[in-house]
C-alpha cells in the first residue's frame, strides 16, 4: 500500500465565542493516473480536475493570511488525495476528523474552477454547485455573486449527479451541509490526457 497525505492548515477565528466552530474549504490534489492507450505523454495531470481547486484553496488561504482582519470561525483550508479513487481522502477525514465535525459548519469543496470551456456551452462569469438544492450555502454564493458580477446557476441534470462524485459527499454523509463549488461539469478533455 501507498501511504497518503492530507495537506492541512487553518486560520483561528477571532471571535472567542466562534472559533471553535469551523468552516472547511476542501479540494482534492489527485487524478486518474497514467492513461496506457494515449500516445506521448501519457500522464492525466488533472490541471482541471482538481488542480485548480487546489489553487483555489491555496489562493484564499493566501488572501486570508494577508488580510489584516481574520475571520471571526477558524477556517480549515484542507487538500485530500483519492477522490478520483471513490472520495478516500475525505470519507477517512469524516471517520477522523481533525476538527470535530459538530462542530463544523459548512464545507466548500472546488473543483473544475479553472476553465471555462463546458461541453455545453462556455461558463465565463458564472459558478455552480453540487446540491444546489440540498442546502441555503448557495443562497449565500447567490449573494456573492451578486456583489462580484458572477452568476451562480443550478444545471438541472448534473447538480445532483455530481454531488455524489465529489468530496462534499463524505461530509454531506457526516452530516455537515457540504457542497462543491465549480465552473464547469464536463470539459472537452474532461478525465484525459489534455487537462
């Protein structure tokens, strides 16, 4: 067996009645491996899929950490490894939870942050959910949108399909309202070797 790691940081909230609640931002930092029918590089890097979660996640744990105001809930930036393999790295974090997940009152799982290009049509200045439905998280992405000019929208058909291929499923099963942040579904080489 391969061991594998989880990437963990937080930011402890400033309010003292609040910080020991929490807020998970996740994103997974694995893909599909090595494709043995493509020719050339071979390798599915997963720029996409989920580099660019993982960006994302590190780009607000950046931003966090120069602001001179922190946020008044500890925030718990945190990278898993095996989603692409059946969500390993977040269902063991719902079994073992660093931060106890009472007490934990959201996760914003990213992925497919990067691009564009859906297969459907192109997705400039927009986000969408998993779950859209499931919870008032997006009620709040909603509003955010608002503010920034980016539209959040619900896809009729892979906003519930997706929900249970990605991270937030584990946590959702734990009982935390969990959604997945994302710009686009399905891209052109969507699981392949181009992305």
């Amino acid at each position: 067996p391969t061991p594998l790691k989880k990437v963990v940081a937080r930011i402890t909230g400033s309010d003292p009645a609040l910080r020991e609640s929490y807020l998970l931002l996740t994103a997974h930092y694995d893909h599909t491996g090595i494709n043995p029918r493509a020719e050339g590089d071979r390798i599915n890097n997963g720029a996409n899929d989920d580099a660019s979660g993982v960006a994302t996640g590190l780009s607000i744990a950046a931003a966090f950490s120069r602001s001179p105001q922190r946020p008044k809930r500890t925030v718990v930036f945190l990278m898993y490894f095996g989603e692409e393999k059946g969500l390993v790295g977040s269902r063991f974090y719902a079994k073992h939870p660093i931060f106890p997940l009472a007490q934990t009152i959201a996760n914003l799982n990213f992925e497919h942050m990067g691009r564009t290009d859906d297969n459907e049509g192109d997705r400039s200045g927009k986000l969408t959910t998993t779950g859209y439905t499931y919870t008032t998280l997006t009620d709040t992405l909603i509003e955010a949108g608002k503010q920034t000019g980016t539209e959040a929208w619900m896809h009729e058909r892979n906003s519930d399909s997706f929900f249970g291929s990605s991270d937030n499923q584990a946590l959702a099963d734990a009982g935390v309202p969990a959604i997945t942040i994302c710009v686009s579904y399905i891209f052109p080489d969507y699981h392949r070797v181009g992305d």
